[in-house]
C-alpha cells in the first residue's frame, strides 16, 4: 500500500536508530525489500555505514538474506487511483497548494523506551504520492526524520519532508532539550512551529529518557497510539481525541 511515484513505482524508505550509542542505518529509494525498516536495522547492525541506496540497498538486502518482492507487491488499486488524482492536479498553478495536497497517511514509525533506560527510533515510507522519480524525503535522513539518544529523547516524523530535513527536526528537538532543558512537549512545539513558519505541515512522535512523551503535529490530526509499561494502550486521530 505505499505511495507510488511519478512513475507509478513504490519507492521506499527507512531508517533506525539506536540512543545508547547514536548508531544509526537507513535505506531510501529501494524498491525490493519487503520490509524496507529490516533492512536499515541490518544496515546499522551489519556494517560500517549509515545510509544506502538504490540498486545498492536492494542487493544489500539480498546479501543479507532478507526477503525481496516485485515492486507490484507494494502496489494498490487505491495508491493508483490517488496517483491519478494527483497527476490531474499537477495542473494548478500553485505549486504550494499542489504539494501539500498531493500526499498524506503514508509514513510509519515507532519510538520506545526499554528497561534498561534505552531509546530507539524507527521510521519507514513511501514518500509522497507523484513524487519525482529519485526524491528522498526525511524519513532516511538521520536527524531529520528520525533521531534517538539516550541522554534525551527519540523522535519519528512524519509530513512535508524537504521541511523536515531543512529545519533538521528531529535533531532539533533533542538540542532543545539537551541545551535549553525544555521538555519533550514544549521541545516538540517549537520544532514543528518552525515547520510550519516556513510553510511545511506534518507532525512527530517523541519520548524522553524518562518516558514522557508527546505527539505534536501542526495538521488536523496525525494517527498515533502509545502504551506504557502497565499495558495502557491509547489511539488517537485527531488534536481533541
């Protein structure tokens, strides 16, 4: 069910993040891997590198005995039909109204906080529906979309990714808290005011070194759910749920 591209292809990409010791891997622009966050998990355990790419990330994933699929295992009627409806109105002028309408409800991501005080992050995409062929949005863009380290908190984005990546969001908020001492929510809110400032909609899950967390987003709403160490499970759409 991911977005297609301009070329009606899934595209995918993903990244993890370890806080115990900022080691990170993430994959972008693959279009075999069947579970594209396995893969960045390899690259971040398996080898001396953060990102890759392409062709290079597919082989990559079959070296690692990862399961692999035809790029129509991703592909839907219904990511179809949104990819036409989004090439028809590649015809407005605006191409501010355009790009924040062409494309949403794709991104997935995780944060968490074990036992023993470690946070991870993980986030995995399609991108944005009649996306150009080779775009690369935040989600595999460490610091961007995806950020985790233990002396402050983990952060998965989701939304408008060129604003993510030029605001470096999910870095951001872990400096607000490292260096102002704000905490998870107030850091949240001001990062993504700055998206927005710019021009850009989108939001973040986030949880601090203690378990605080917040779920900030400057759009209608943002599907989300957190459970905590007791078993208490919440799921939420929009800002007054």
């Amino acid at each position: 069910g991911a977005v297609l591209d301009e070329r009606g292809e899934a595209s995918l990409d993903a990244s993890f993040m370890s806080g115990k010791d900022l080691n990170a891997g993430a994959i972008a622009g693959v279009k075999k891997i069947k579970n594209p966050i396995l893969a960045a998990y390899s690259v971040m355990k398996n080898t001396p590198q953060v990102l890759l790419i392409s062709e290079g990330a597919d082989q990559f994933a079959i070296e690692q005995g990862l399961d692999t699929v035809d790029n129509s295992y991703f592909i839907t009627e219904r990511r179809r039909t949104q990819l036409l409806k989004n090439k028809s109105l590649s015809q407005i002028k605006n191409k501010k109204e355009l790009l924040s309408t062409v494309s949403k409800f794709g991104t997935v991501g995780c944060v968490a906080l074990d036992k023993n005080g470690n946070l991870s992050a993980g986030t995995s995409t399609g991108g944005r529906s009649n996306k150009k062929w080779g775009r690369v949005g935040d989600v595999p863009i460490i610091g961007a979309g995806n950020y985790a380290n233990n002396n402050t908190c983990a952060i998965s984005a989701t939304g408008w990714g060129e604003f993510f990546i030029r605001n470096v969001v999910a870095h951001d908020i872990s400096s607000l808290i490292e260096y102002k001492n704000l905490n998870i929510k107030e850091a949240t809110k001001i990062s993504l005011d700055k998206v927005k400032k710019l021009g850009g909609s989108g939001g973040v899950i986030a949880l601090d070194k203690f378990g605080n967390y917040a779920m900030e987003f400057n759009t209608k709403g943002m599907y989300r759910g957190v459970k905590d160490s007791k078993g208490n499970f919440k799921v939420s759409i929009f800002k007054s749920d």
